[in-house]
C-alpha cells in the first residue's frame, strides 16, 4: 500500500533515551527530506497539500523531537540541544544524510542541525524562521495569541492561528481556512497535544535564540549547504526582515516573498512553494 500523510502508520525508532514518533512515506528514489514544526506542533500540523507533494517524487519523514506530542521525554530548553536531539533521530533511522525544511522554530533547529552536525544535512530549506539574535516580533497580539493556535482551542484557536499565520487580506484568511480544513483531514492515528513541559521548554529556547551569541549572525557565514530562504511579506511571528538577514549571510542562500501573506506563506501558496521548492532540490 502506497501511503499519504493522512494514511501513514506512526511509527517509533529509540535513540539516546528518547522515543522519537516519525511517519515516513513518499516515492523512495533520493535523499528523504525531514521536516522541522512549528511552536508546539507535531505532525499533524503540516499541510498534505505539501507533504503529498513531496511525497510524489522523494521519502517523506515527519518526527516530532524529544518531548513533542508523542515522542517520549522532555523537551529541551535550548535550540541546540533540539538540534542534537534531531540529529540522534536521523542517526537512528540509519540515514547517511537528509535534505532539511525547517519552519518557524523548526527553522531555528535546522540551523543548529546543520552547523552542530553539517554531514548530515544535504540541502536546507529555511521557511518563516530567522538567524540567531534575530529581531523579535512586535505586534501587539503576538503575546496574546502565541500560545493559543492549538485546535484543542476551538474557534479561538482558529482565530488565533489565521491572525498570527497570514495576513488581513480576504484572501490570505481564506487560504488560512483553507489549510486550517486540510490540516484536520487525518481522523485516526492523530498526535496527542504538546505538553505544557514542551511549550515552557519551547519558550525558553526561544528567548535564548534571541541573545546575542558571538559575532551577531556570524555563525551564518558556517552554513555551506545550498540554502532555499521562503517568507510572507508580513510575517510578524519572525519578522520578514530575518528572512532577508539568513539570506544575506549564509553563503549559498536564495530569498523567495510571497505577497499578501505572514509566517506561513507556504500553507498559503502550496504549490507555487511546491514548485520553488522542486526547482532548488533538484537543480
């Protein structure tokens, strides 16, 4: 049986204590290509509309890291341990090497990945995310709203997620209702929410990504791998000038706006971010 994101069995590999939960699918022709959540979410908060897309030509794995929704453990309060802990996962999976997409905090672990451990990573995709000590985000609900897009939060969950993940426009929120619907289509097998361990956690690391670590953004210029940097033009979770800083210090980085959208422009435009994404893993 060939699986999707919404038939795809979980399944679990152990490594340095932990119980990673991962589902992977896809064609398995090249280099699988491991995806990096968001604040608090897990598996079941990607879009299939892109997870599917990839799955048609590549293995697909989607994990949650130590702590997250159904893996074991504690989270991390330090992006760099979540690196490492990420690195033990692919370790586990017996994988020489893995093309990256990280999103959001899941960009800032991709970074750590990819410098603590940069044998492993092929190709990195950086979307919605920022550098080290980075500008924070100054809208006045980000607060407020931040650690309310659970689905578990119903309609203000909801109302939350569209105001924090795209933009006012009536069509970016009907994007956002859109994904909100395709994002909900797996009904069996489903993660548990993040623990409020894992959010703490979360929100430490965070607030330690944002210091000033050494020379502010050097650690960039350490980045060799091709580098596919993706943003709205008005992300005001990690605002949109962080997207143009990682691609101005990391060597081989390519910067892609979308209009008329926020933090999770690719949810917004699957397939035109299908389509980017193609052009650079494959060329």
């Amino acid at each position: 049986m060939t699986h999707t994101h919404v038939t795809a069995p979980t399944q679990f590999v152990e490594a340095n204590g932990i119980r990673f939960a991962y589902r992977r699918f896809g064609r398995d022709t090249r280099e699988p290509l491991l995806f990096m959540q968001h604040f608090r979410g897990g598996m079941d908060h990607w879009d299939p509309a892109i997870t599917d897309g990839f799955a048609m030509d590549r293995p697909v794995i989607l994990f949650n890291n130590a702590g997250v929704a159904s893996s074991s453990g504690e989270t991390p309060n330090t992006v760099d341990a979540m690196g490492d802990y990420a690195a033990d996962f692919v370790g586990a999976l017996g994988l020489s090497h893995v093309d990256v997409l990280g999103f959001s905090i899941g960009g800032y672990i991709a970074q750590a990945l990819t410098l603590r451990h940069p044998a492993l990573v092929k190709r990195l995709m950086l979307v919605g995310t920022g550098p080290r000590a980075g500008e924070p985000p100054t809208d006045p609900k980000y607060s407020q709203y931040g650690t309310s897009t659970d689905p578990g939060t119903g309609e203000t969950g909801l109302e939350a997620f569209l105001y924090l993940f795209f933009s006012p426009s009536t069509s970016s929120q009907a994007a956002g209702r859109a994904f909100w619907e395709r994002r909900h289509l797996r009904r069996k097998d489903i993660d548990p929410p993040s623990s409020a361990q894992a959010m703490k956690a979360q929100l430490a690391a965070i607030a330690e990504w944002r210091e000033v670590r050494g020379e502010r953004f050097g650690e960039l210029k350490r980045i060799a791998q091709p580098t596919l940097v993706i943003n709205g033009n008005r992300d005001i979770m990690v605002p949109t000038i962080n997207s143009f800083t990682l691609s101005q210090h990391i060597p081989n980085a390519q910067l892609i706006i979308y209009p008329d959208s926020g933090h999770a422009s690719h949810f917004q435009y699957p397939d035109l971010f299908l389509a980017h994404a193609r052009l650079f893993l494959d060329r």
